[in-house]
C-alpha cells in the first residue's frame, strides 16, 4: 500500500522547492488580520505575510484547521487506496493535531486504522527533520505502522534554538507589558529561545546581539563536534536563505557542514518571532 505524507502550513514547507519522492498534502491553517482571513500558504505569501504584519498594529491571530479540512484531505488520499501519516504541529503549542484527531474520527470505522496521526512535539524544520526520516522509511519499505513508530522515538531528540531579534512582536501579543517591552528595547535585550516538546522557554537574556549570537555559536559548535555527520537545519525569519548567509555564514561556519537546510518561518512561529530571527534544529 501506498504511502502519503499529511503536514500542516506550521511545517513552513516550501511546495515550490520541495524535493520530497513521496506523496505529501499540506494543511492550511488560517491567519487573520482584522477581519481578513486567509489560508496559510493558499491565499497570502510569506512575503505578504511579513509586509502585513510590519504594517500594523496588533498582531494577526493563526488558528487551526477545522476537521472538515483534514476529513476532506484525509477522504481524498483513502480513496486513492493510500495509508496516511500525519506529521502535525506540537499540540502544546496549537489544536491542529486535535482537528486532525476529530477529522479521523469523522471517517468510515473500516478505514480510521489508515490513517496515522503524530503530534511531533515540534514545529517548522524540527517538522522537516521528522519528514526526511519518515521519506527514508517509504524508500526503504517500511510500512506505515513502522514509521510512526520510529518518527516518535526520534521526535524525542529534536531540539530548537532561536535568537530574537526584537521583542515588538512579543510586546504585541500580550506575553510581555507595554514597559518591559520599552525597558528591553532601551537595554538592547535578545532572547535565545528553546522548543523542545513543544515546549518555548526562555534560556538566555543577552544585551546586545553580538553576546546573543555568541552564545547561539557556542550551542552550534558543541553539538557539530558530537554529530559532525549531521545536516544542519537552519531557522530564520529573514527574508531569504541568501540573506542569512551574507549576515550569518562567515560568523558560524556554514560552509564546514556537509548539508544545509534553510527554513523561514511562517505565520504560526513568525507572529511571535518577528523579522530576522535566527536559530538552528538540533537532532
């Protein structure tokens, strides 16, 4: 039986560059500005995204896709005889997953056990991360019952790094007052952030970028000496991987990994990362 990868938009996957070898559906969640409501990926680009939200005054809100979009995918890849993995957004950090949950429970009892659903405890390339693994399982012939299980034993190894660059967007969203806000941007404060389990805590305060990104560098250089064989998967919010690399490549060494992976963010992790945000999947 046939095999189809499900994510949803919070993977940041590029469907115009995508290298995939097996068959994959994405999930739009939804973005509102005001009263715009768009589909994540479908109806506005990461640019737009980006340029919308400079613009205005209060963040614009993501919420998860209703069932009826999941069932409606899911009914789809059945029909075509094909078993489903989902590869979902971390369910502490949005109900994408619990949709997905319902949509299954929405089918035929007969074909509810095709249809495999991963809270992956990670979101945008800690996602890409489990998506290569589980393409290398199809191409090996591992069936689907196989794949999960592996992709949750190694989902419990993902660990993501961020750097702000700007706590405004934080500010915006409520997480931080009004003051705070003004007093971190009067002491230059840069946040390294950590998601593991779906879980954001705060690791490092730093005043000045420089300090931050020192640190960020110490937490590369660690982890590539235990795992020099490994592909970095770089996370960003700028507005593309050429630009990450004329501001960031000469300061971490890019060209001494094997492979490279650049993903910018997408609405669910940019509302709150902001504009040139820079991080890095550890696995």
């Amino acid at each position: 039986m046939n095999i189809t990868l499900i994510l949803d938009s919070a993977s940041d996957y590029c469907v115009e560059h995508h290298t995939l070898s097996v068959p994959f559906v994405i999930v739009p969640l939804n973005i509102t500005f005001k009263d715009d409501l768009y589909l994540d990926g479908v109806d506005i680009s990461m640019d737009e995204f980006y340029e919308r939200m400079a613009k205005e005054e209060s963040l614009p809100k993501t919420s998860q896709p209703s069932p009826q979009a999941f069932y409606d995918v899911f009914l789809s890849e059945l029909d075509k005889g094909n078993e489903l993995i989902y590869l979902g957004l971390s369910s502490n950090l949005s109900g994408t997953v619990q949709s997905a949950g319902i949509a299954k429970g929405m089918l035929d009892e007969t074909v509810q056990n095709k249809v495999h659903i991963i809270d992956t405890g990670t979101a945008s390339a800690g996602i890409h991360v489990l998506l290569k693994e589980a393409e290398k399982l199809v191409q090996e012939g591992k069936n689907a019952v196989e794949i999960v299980a592996s992709i949750n034993e190694k989902k419990q190894s993902i660990l993501g790094y961020v750097l702000l660059e700007t706590l405004e967007n934080v500010k915006k969203g409520g997480r931080i007052s009004a003051v705070q806000g003004a007093i971190a941007e009067f002491l230059n404060i840069k946040p390294l952030l950590s998601v593991q389990n779906g879980i954001v805590e705060t690791v490092g305060k730093y005043r000045g970028k420089k300090k931050g990104l020192n640190k960020l560098m110490e937490l590369l250089h660690d982890w590539k000496q235990k795992h020099p064989e490994k592909e970095l998967f770089i996370i960003h919010s700028l507005p593309s991987k050429e630009d990450v690399i004329k501001e960031f490549g000469d300061l971490f060494s890019f060209h001494a990994f094997k492979s490279i992976s650049f993903t910018r963010f997408g609405s669910t992790i940019g509302t709150y990362a902001s504009e040139n945000a820079i991080g890095f999947i550890f696995h």
